[in-house]
C-alpha cells in the first residue's frame, strides 16, 4: 500500500491542500491564502483546513510553499506579506507539533517539477526544468529524479533573474527582476500604466481578448520577459525538457508565441529541439511532487516507521 500523505501547495494568492497516495489526489480543498495565516505566522486557520481532509491512515504532511525554503524554514516569501509570514519562519517545526507527524517543506516550484518529472510532462526525462508563472516567477531543476537545490537552497530562483527594462522594485527589494513583469501582478502593472485603469490580470487577458490594444501590448511585454527566461534556462542547463505551469501560462498562445521566437533566437541547433511544454498535471503538479518528495524519502527502521527528509 502506498503511504497516505497530506500534501499542500501554498501560494501567494491560493492554496490546494490535497489527500494523496502515490499519484491519486484521493480529495482536496482550493482555498484563498490570506485566509490561512495570521499575524505573525499565526497557522490555526490553515491547521484547521487541513484537519477537515484529515485521516486516521496519513503518515505525513508534504507542503510546497512558494517562497526560499531552507531545511524546512521559510527563509523569505517576497509576494507575501510580511506580517504573515515573517523572515526564517519555521513552518516544518511549527507543523510537526501540531499534527504530531513527520513534516517536510519545501519550495512550491521545485515539488512542481518534481511532479511533473515523475507524474506529468516531464516522465521519462533525466533533466527537467520546471518553470511556474503565478504571483511570482518559480523554477526547479530536477536531475534524475533528484530536485537540484543548490549550494544555499537557491537554485531555479529565475524570478530574480536581472531585466534590464524593469524599473518597478520587486518584493524581494531590489529593483529590475524578472518577475516584477513576468506575474500575473506585472501584467495587471503594465495595463495600468498604459491605460490608467486599474484591474486583474485575468481582466487584462479578457480585455485582450475583446481586441484591446494596451491589453495585447501589455501581454506582448510578458512574452519578451518569457523568452528572456526560457532562453536563459535552456543556455544554462542544457536540459532535456521545459515544463511551464501556473496561472499567467494560460494565457493564450502565449507559450506558443514564446516557443516560436525562442527557436528563432536559440544560437545552437540541439537546443532547438528540446521540448517547451505546458504543464500536464496542472493544480495537482505541486501537491503530487511534494507526496512524491516526501514518500521517496521515507526510510523504515528496525524498531518504527518514521520519515527521514534528507536534503541531497
């Protein structure tokens, strides 16, 4: 039987908490994030949510949270506010008391493409790169199954990545990252800029759609700072497949527009047919990794059954 985990992909603007068991979501519940958290980090209303999806047979709780994640502490949530999710927030150790289970955290795009590596678009791949466009820009690299971190648990942090045409202070802040543009909150900015007119990215999506000049120029700077950002990953990690996610990747044709000027901007004939394509598990993408996370990690011992999360 494969083991039961409680498995959450917590975002800047919703959270998924799912039941899973290998590659079955066996329930879930998609909740707005802000009414999670509490001042100061205080997590009773999502331990509450959790405890409504709650079985006898869970072994464990898997969370991807969207945010530098280090050894199960939160290290920095740029696109959250900072009076509910304070800097070096133990999540892991604040969860592990409360539900009295092995606890594993982790960064939301690294249990993305772990997801998809394992589950989704990525299967059968031995390098994959997985990129998520929501309130932020995330990646993750995964290299035989294995999730990449990095020296200091900052490898796929491309949301950070220098854009010289940017001008906006991110959240981490500095000013000219990559995903003060690439979010659904720099398409929201750069419409309003245009025009004066406040509004959400998906207004601005359906705007376009309705033949809006500053809508489609506004989605047209996006495109640019989505080529920037696939250009780099493929020039970097040389990888055998690129995985994009998240809400701003339903945009439409915006990956196939973004697909095509990479392969005409792409210096080298191999990189041209590496694949770019969306994600297949979609909601399900992070919670299914971080399960996947979690159960792979699992050792037995002699005496008990307990979890061991290792970093590799």
């Amino acid at each position: 039987m494969k083991p039961v985990v409680m498995a959450l992909d917590i975002g800047a603007a919703k959270t998924v908490i799912g039941r899973v068991a290998g590659e079955r979501v066996q329930a879930e519940r998609r909740l707005v994030t802000s009414m999670l958290f509490r001042a100061g980090g205080n997590i009773a209303p999502l331990a509450a949510q959790i405890q409504k999806l709650w079985k006898p047979n869970v072994e464990g709780l898997a969370v991807g949270f969207a945010g530098v994640v280090s050894d199960g502490v939160i290290m920095a949530a740029a696109n959250f506010p900072s009076n509910i999710i304070p800097r070096r927030f133990p999540l892991e150790r604040i969860l592990t008391n409360h539900f009295k289970v092995p606890v594993a955290v982790m960064n939301d795009a690294e249990c993305f493409t772990v997801g998809e590596a394992v589950f989704g678009a990525g299967r059968r791949r031995r390098r994959v790169i997985g990129l998520t466009l929501g309130s932020g820009v995330g990646g993750g690299i995964v290299i035989d199954g294995i999730p990449y971190r990095g020296a200091h648990s900052l490898a796929g942090e491309f949301g950070h990545l220098p854009f010289p045409s940017v001008t906006v202070k991110c959240g981490c802040g500095k000013t000219g990252h990559l995903e003060t543009i690439l979010s659904g909150q720099g398409l929201a900015r750069l419409y309003a800029l245009a025009t004066g007119r406040e509004g959400t990215s998906e207004e601005v999506v359906r705007a376009a759609r309705h033949g809006d000049a500053a809508a489609r120029e506004s989605i047209s700077a996006i495109e640019e700072a989505l080529v920037h950002l696939i250009l780099t990953v493929l020039l970097v990690w040389d990888p055998d497949v690129v995985v994009i996610g998240g809400g701003l990747a339903k945009i439409p044709r915006l990956l196939v527009r973004a697909r095509r000027l990479v392969r005409q901007s792409l210096p080298f004939s191999a990189l041209k047919s590496v694949p770019i394509v969306p994600s297949l598990l979609h909601d399900h993408a992070v919670i299914l990794g971080a399960a996947h996370l979690a159960s792979f990690k699992k050792e037995m011992s002699a005496s008990r059954k307990f979890f061991v999360f290792k970093k590799h």
